[in-house]
C-alpha cells in the first residue's frame, strides 16, 4: 500500500516539475524571431536547476542520515566559505587580467580541484584520525568554515577594488551566469557519484537506526560514511562550482522532501529530493524572473526563506 501511495506521489511531483518547466520554457514569449535565443538559454537554466537540485538534494539527504542530524547540510558544513575562498585566492593571484585569461575551463577546473583536494583532505583526514568519529568532522568543518571565511574577507580587503567587483560577481549564485562550457562536466560528475552510491542505499536504511545498530546488522560503518563524505565533497563542489553558492537549499530540499514521503527507504527519498529540488527551484525563478522583474537574485530568497526556517529547526530542536 505504501508502495501505491508513494508512486502516486512521485508521479504527481513529476507532472508538477514537467508543468512548471513548459511554463518557464515557453511562457512570456513574445515574437517568434526571439524563440531560438529565449528557448535555447531557458533550456540551459533548466538543465542547471536539474543538476543543481540533484547534487543539492542527494548530498543533504545522505550528510544528515551520517550525521543523525536532520538540520545539518554540507551548505552548513563551511563549504560555501570554502568556495569563497577558493575563489578568493584566484582573483588575488591572477590579478583581474589573469582571471579572465583562466576563466572559461581553466578556472572551473582549477577551483574544482581546489575544493574538493581542501574538502577531501580535510574531512577524510579527520575522520581517520579519529577512528571514524563523524561528529568530530562535523565540528572541525565548521570551525574550518568560519577560518575559510575569516582568510576570504581579509583578502578581499587587500585585492585591488577593480578586482574585487570580480569576486563580488562570485559570491552569490546565479542560474543566469551558468559556466555553460562546463555544464556537461558538472552533470557528468554528478551523475558518476550518484552511480557510485546507489549500491549502499540499503546500507543509508541501515545507518538511520544509528551507528551501533549499523554495525550489528553487518554494515562496513567506517567505509561507508568516508565514501558518503567524498561523495557529499564531490556534489557540493560540482554545484557550486556551476553556478555559485546557495547554503540554504539544502535543508529545505531536504525536509520537504521527507515531509512527502516519510520513510527512511533512501532508494525513496534521494530520488524524492531530485524532483522537490527541481520544483522549487524552477518555481523560484519563476517567480524572481515574471513577478519580481529580476529585482531580487533567487539566492537571496532562498537563503532568507532557508535562514528563517533553520533558525525555527533550532528552536524546535531547544525546546525539545
């Protein structure tokens, strides 16, 4: 029954997302000599939110069933601060005339390798040196989260002005400035460390009854949750990297997605979160695009509407 009730629900989100799709692809067209640039740039977007709202979604799901916590995110967790900083450092060493030379391939790859060789180095090595204490990485990422940000602001400073209206262009995510040459390669990424996890779905079912109870059911705990971390650096960044940083979308991703389907089957709620992923993003540029004329970047909205439901979370989780 339960089965019934949760394909019934999957197709009504996958005609709600293809609806608002059609909507934001063909709605507000005007002459038809304006179709081929307006349908082929609204494509790309919509290719974007799907990636995005996929490596969001999936690495929020699977960092809050290896933490135990329901309000934490890899968005959380510094690696915004991280992206920042990575691109901090690129402006500050090439100078506003090297980083247009590098920009394109050269600087998606470059700030690519860069979070995820930080990302990688610093949450695995911690884990391993604390015999697999998760809540230890947790506390250091964002301790390193807060350093990430505290040495980007201090280096914004002392960057030539011209050079820091560059940065500043960085700094919060766009659906409209997407690295489109690249895309491909965002997707691809995605895609891969999707496949890589989906053998260990039924291992995540087990890792929600708590680290103890895993273990006793036969669950390789240790590889499991370091394999989740690389796989959790290797969505962030690939998002990110795409089209900047957005901290609050993951904890909203994630808990409309397990309001709608409350189970803790992952095969379910990863998939689930793709498709709320991409709902809520396309409506949002619907809504930032039609109603508010682009007087508001959908990344301010996201993080005001995902700051004031983190702060509730943590009230609620207080008062409990």
């Amino acid at each position: 029954m339960r089965r019934k009730s949760f394909a019934k629900t999957f197709a009504l989100l996958g005609f709600i997302a293809l609806g608002l799709a059609a909507l934001y692809l063909f709605g507000g067209l005007g002459a038809r000599e304006n179709w081929g640039y307006n349908i082929s740039r609204r494509a790309d977007i919509l290719v974007a939110i799907s990636i995005v709202a996929g490596s969001v979604g999936v690495s929020s799901i699977i960092f809050q069933t290896i933490t135990s916590n329901r309000i934490l995110t890899p968005g959380i967790m510094g690696l915004d601060n991280l992206y920042l900083f990575t691109q901090t450092i690129i402006i500050y060493f090439f100078s506003s005339g090297g980083s247009e030379m590098i920009s394109g391939g050269l600087d998606f790859f470059l700030t690519l390798i860069l979070m995820l060789a930080l990302s990688l180095g610093i949450y695995l090595y911690i884990f391993k040196a604390n015999s697999g204490d998760v809540f230890f990485v947790v506390l250091t990422g964002l301790v390193f989260g807060i350093a990430f940000g505290g040495l980007s602001s201090f280096m914004q400073v002392i960057i030539d002005p011209s050079e820091f209206s560059i940065l500043e262009g960085r700094m919060f995510a766009s659906f409209n400035k997407i690295n489109l040459p690249m895309m491909g390669v965002s997707g691809l990424i995605v895609l891969l460390a999707f496949l890589w996890l989906s053998s260990d779905f039924d291992k995540f079912d087990a890792l929600t009854l708590g680290r103890n109870m895993a273990i006793s059911l036969g669950v390789e705990y240790d590889k499991v949750v370091l394999k989740s971390l690389a796989a959790v650096s290797l969505f962030t960044c690939a998002s990110t990297v795409l089209v900047g940083p957005v901290t609050f979308l993951g904890i909203i991703i994630a808990s409309i997605t397990r309001f709608i389907f409350p189970t803790y089957r992952h095969s379910v709620l990863l998939s689930g979160s793709i498709l709320v992923g991409i709902i809520a993003l396309v409506f949002g540029m619907l809504a930032t695009e039609r109603v508010l004329q682009f007087s508001v970047p959908l990344s301010v909205i996201i993080n005001f509407v995902g700051g004031i439901y983190f702060i509730y979370l943590v009230l609620k989780v207080k008062r409990v």
